[in-house]
C-alpha cells in the first residue's frame, strides 16, 4: 500500500477510534440522566455508575471534554467527568471553566448525612493522594447523595477538599489566543515623487529617501 494511503488510513481508524470512545461515554453518561443528586441509588445504579467511572478512567481528554460539555449529560455524570479532568489537571474544556459545577455546590447543606452507613474497606481522605481522586471515588461509591465512606461531612457534595481545589482549578485564566500581526515586507524598488526624490519602502511602510 503507498505510504499516502498507509497513513490515511491510519488517521482515519484512530478517528473513528476517538468517536466510538466519545459515543461510548455518552451513552452511559446519558443513561445515568435519570439519578438526579437526590435520588437513592439503587443496584442497577451502582453498577452503571462504576462502569461510567470505569470508562473515565480509561478516556481520552478529548472525549471526557465532549461528555463534559453535551447538553445531554445528566449533573451527575458531568460532576463525575469534572472530577476525573480535575485529577488530570484539565482547567478548560474548549472555552468552558472545568469546575464550574463543584463551585456553585461548594458549602452549600443539599445533602442529608445523619446516617452513617458502615461499609467493609472505609475509606477516609488520607487515603487519597488528591481530592480530585477522592471526589472520583466517593462519586463512584454512590455520591453526592450518598456517603458511605463519610467522605463529605457537611453535604455540600464535595468530598474532603476538592471543593477548594476545584475552586483553584476554576479560576485559572483561558488561554490567550495571539493572532499573528500581518507581515510588512520591505521593497527595494525604487520610486520617483512628485519632486522628482526618489525612495524606496522599508519594512514599517515608511519612505526611505537614501534607499536608491
């Protein structure tokens, strides 16, 4: 096979390979729209929910910022996208703020925590090496609505600090785009004035009246 074809080739398998992750995503993200952040998750729940983590563990940054922005994202599959972008250290999804969610819940009492479910294998915050990865496992376990693991005290759907670090992550400045200035080229050729001067043009637009 040429190598021009060789390589269209290839280009075009790992496009569709990013489409079919994004695809994948999406559809799992879309069938969590249902769990919204006050409902009780139930059995089939949870194991959705650890296979969409399963899956943002394993996805490209692109095809989380795909997820991350879709409209048709449910809240709780996007609180859980964030999360892993903010353990990757993703600040901006195109010209959207990553964070922007955990930061319009941060100490805000929207969930109840005044029973404490006792679970095999606790957990606690220490246990983490971010809170990014710690709001990524107390998501997957059953947050924000539940907190087996009482990794979120005050029920603000935050687990151990991650609401100040998404914070942090949030008001990171977008990057400036620089548009490159027009180029002015110089010419050497030689013009006559009115007065019968004559001058070339120089690099800035100017007369040069020693230039011939």
């Amino acid at each position: 096979m040429p190598l021009l074809k060789r390589e269209h080739s290839a280009s075009h398998f790992f496009g569709v390979v990013a489409l079919k992750n994004i695809i994948i995503i999406s559809s799992i993200a879309v069938a969590l729209t249902a769990c919204s952040p006050t409902n009780e998750v139930g059995l089939a729940d949870a194991k959705r929910t650890a296979a969409f983590s399963a899956q943002l563990v394993g996805a490209s940054t692109a095809s989380l910022c795909a997820t991350y922005i879709s409209a048709a994202t449910s809240y709780r599959s996007k609180m859980m996208v964030e999360a892993e972008l903010g353990a990757r250290g993703v600040a901006h999804c195109s010209r959207n703020h990553v964070g922007a969610l955990s930061v319009a819940q941060l100490n805000r009492n929207t969930y109840s925590r005044s029973q404490n479910t006792q679970v095999t294998s606790d957990r606690d915050c220490g246990d983490f090496s971010s809170s990014a990865q710690a709001q990524r496992f107390f998501l997957a376990a059953g947050g924000p609505a539940n907190d087996p693991h009482n990794l979120d005290g005050d029920g603000d759907g935050l687990a151990c600090e991650w609401g100040a670090a998404a914070t942090r992550l949030y008001r990171k400045a977008l990057p400036v785009v620089r548009r490159a200035a027009p180029r002015q080229v110089s010419s050497s050729r030689c013009y006559v004035g009115p007065r019968g001067g004559t001058y070339t043009i120089t690099a800035s637009g100017n007369k040069n009246y020693s230039g011939c």
